[in-house]
C-alpha cells in the first residue's frame, strides 16, 4: 500500500503546473448509525450493538486522471456485543468492531469505456456473489490492487484485477483468524458480451488467502465460469428480468484440500408498477463432505446471499441449497419522502449432499429516502432443523450521505 501512495503521490507531483480552475476537488462524506439487536439461541447474552460508521474523503480531478482519498471511522456507542475481536463471547457476533483506518487512496485513469484504477479500492464485480466490498458491515472490505476496464466496441467488455492485498472489515484490531488484512496473488477476470436480450459474462476468480490463521490456506480457490443477466418488456407495464450462473470451483495455491465443486443460479423477477417479484434457487455445491470442499466465497458480500441472519459462511461442508422468493411494494414522493419501500423474503436452506434440511428464515424490511438521509428497519428470523440455531435480528438504520 505505501508503494501505491508513493506512486500516486510522485504522479501528481509530476503533473505539469495548472491553473486553479483546471482541477476539481469534490469532497464527500458518509455515515450511518445502526443499532443491531441479535437473539442466538445457545448464546447466553443478546448482543445489543450501536455503532456509527464515518467516511470522509476528497477526489482531485483533471481532465482524465483522478486521486481519491477516503478515511473510515467506527465508533462502537454500547459495549454490549462481541465484534469477533473483544473477547465477549457471552454475546452473539456483530462483525463491527471500533476501527480507524485509511479505506481507499487511489489514482485512476479513464477514458470513454476504458480506465485503470492503481491503490486501495472498492470493488465489486457482477452480483457481488464471489468479489464484493462487504458494504453492509460498518468496516469495508477493500482491496490494495491494480483493476484494468477496456471496452471493445459497444458489446464487449474486459475486467481485470490483480490485488496483493485485501483489507478486511476486521478493521486496524484485526488479528489471528480475523485478521486486518490477508496477502496473496489473487486475480479476478470477466469478459462480457452484451447482446439485445442480456449480458453474457466469461469470469474466473483466483483467490489467494495466504495466510495459515485463515482455516490454513484452505479458502484459496479458482473458480471459472459464465453469468447470463438480462430483462424484457413482456406486457405494458410489466417487465421481466432473469438471471443464470454457472461454476466450477477447486483449489488453488497453498491449498491442501484436493476437492472440485459446481456452483450455480437461476432467477426469475417481475416488475409491473411498484410491484416486485423475484424467485429463485442457488447452489453451493459440495464434493466429499470434508470441511472447506464445497464452494467458498469468502471475497463476497455476503448480507445480499442466504438470508441476513448469516448463518453460511463458510458454507457448509454438505454444501448449501436456497430456495427464496422476495415480494416488494414501493411509493415514490408520497408523505413528504423521496421514497418508501416494503420487502419481505422467504429462504428455505438445505445441503447438497445427504439430503438435510438445515432451516428456514424470513426476512423484511421497510426503507423510507429523503434527500441524503435513507431509514431502515430490517427484521430476520432464522428457524434451525439441522443447521446452526435458532436466530433472529433486528437492525433499525440513519443514513446520510453527500
């Protein structure tokens, strides 16, 4: 990371002599309160967790190149929690320890459909299934790397990443299995095509987690395969979108664990006025049933997969299997507000292997908008058969933004 800075730093320096109004300085800033309210069966204490995340940052631009630097700040308001790192066992798991950390500082170059990006950055690939930031723990997850983007015409796209470097939301306290960051050679690589009825994208990720107090190297892996994403218009007023995936994961480097998993997904959505529907089914498969051998994704954003109580990660040994459907209703400009938002979703969790039902879990959440400010109540209730326990959570949210 001090090699990125250096270099960013030496580019600017180097930049030739510009008049004031050449360059751009656009400062920004984020934060959110969350009170997390978690009940855990099996656990003596409810976790009790107030925290406020703040981001502060400044991009400088000129013409094609850009500097972003950007801090992040987690304040822990009760003590009542364990946050993986303070010893509070007592407690369930909130994953938001206090934190103060530099979150990006970046230099990027860009053109029409091309750009490079050099430092630490946000990245977030496809459906954030394998390579994502993590965005919904109050620490992000970032990457110290070298990302490539380079259009060829109007229909195909490359992405490329090489990241040295990946900082966890375990945040500057990090250490042993939950470290502050995790080194390795990884590579992330898509080539899509984009045709009428969708996008079709070619993705292999090589995920390097060097380090022996991460589940002894054993989450390191290549994945390869192909993602098709796309909507039409199939009544007035009413659209459909749909979404498939396909993957075939084993493991790479260090890995000791000599095993081959199929990934895929396939999911169908209705949208007609401020009504939405989504089905769909996923699948991590599983290879021998040994622990760590069927499909991991621990670069993923893992709040948007298999229910917000988090019960999967790592996946299961036996794999995992998740029937969902989610239904939605929205207002827009109605009681003074941007927008009003209503979800509710359904998981049904079973292995891939030996055929267990491992729980159910319900999920709702209501989302009102007004200028910079976004309020949310989110509410998961996960119902344990043969899989974890029985776990319900309450999130209530302030955000604001500029």
């Amino acid at each position: 990371m001090k090699r990125s800075l250096a270099l960013l730093a030496g580019l600017l320096a180097g930049t030739p002599a510009l008049a004031q109004d050449d360059v751009k300085f656009t400062p920004s800033i984020d934060a959110r309160l969350r009170y997390d309210k978690t009940d855990q069966d099996g656990v003596a204490l409810d976790a009790n967790a107030l925290t406020l995340r703040v981001r502060p940052g400044v991009t400088v631009a000129r013409g094609e190149w850009s500097a972003l630097v950007e801090g992040e700040a987690t304040i822990a308001l009760s003590a009542g929690y364990n946050d993986g790192l303070n010893g509070k066992t007592r407690y369930p798991v909130v994953a938001d320890p206090r934190n103060v950390e530099l979150n990006r500082a970046q230099l990027r170059w860009a053109s029409g459909t091309h750009s490079v990006t050099l430092g630490r950055q946000r990245i977030a690939l496809a459906d954030e299934r394998f390579v994502g930031p993590a965005a919904w723990r109050q620490n992000e997850q970032t990457f110290d790397a070298a990302r490539v983007q380079w259009g060829f015409g109007k229909a195909i796209t490359a992405d490329v990443t090489y990241s040295w470097n990946l900082r966890t939301v375990n945040g500057e306290r990090g250490f042993g299995a939950r470290p502050t960051a995790i080194h390795g050679d990884n590579v992330f690589a898509l080539l899509s095509y984009k045709t009428g009825p969708g996008t079709l994208t070619g993705f292999a990720y090589l995920v390097d987690q060097d380090s022996a107090a991460v589940q002894g190297y054993r989450l390191s892996s290549q994945t390869y395969g192909l993602r098709f994403a796309g909507n039409t218009d199939i009544a007035p007023k009413l659209k459909l979108s749909y979404t498939a995936s396909w993957a075939r994961q084993s493991g790479w480097h260090r890995n000791p664990n000599d095993y081959a998993a199929t990934y895929w997904l396939g999911e169908a959505g209705l949208a007609s006025g401020r009504l939405t529907a989504t089905a769909g089914y996923e699948v991590l498969g599983a290879s021998s049933g040994a622990a760590l051998t069927s499909v991991q994704t621990p670069l993923a954003s893992f709040f948007k997969w298999n229910g917000w109580a988090s019960k999967f990660n790592p996946t299961p040994a036996n794999g995992l299997r998740d029937a969902y459907g989610t239904i939605g209703y929205g207002w827009k400009k109605v009681a003074g507000l941007d927008a009003i938002t209503l979800a509710a979703t359904v998981h049904r969790f079973d292995s891939d292997r030996l055929d267990q039902h491992y729980g159910n879990e319900f999920d709702l959440a209501a989302i009102a908008k007004r200028g910079h400010y976004t309020a949310a109540v989110r509410y998961a209730s996960y119902d344990a058969h043969a899989f974890a326990t029985n776990t319900r959570k309450l999130w209530l949210t302030l955000e604001w933004s500029l």
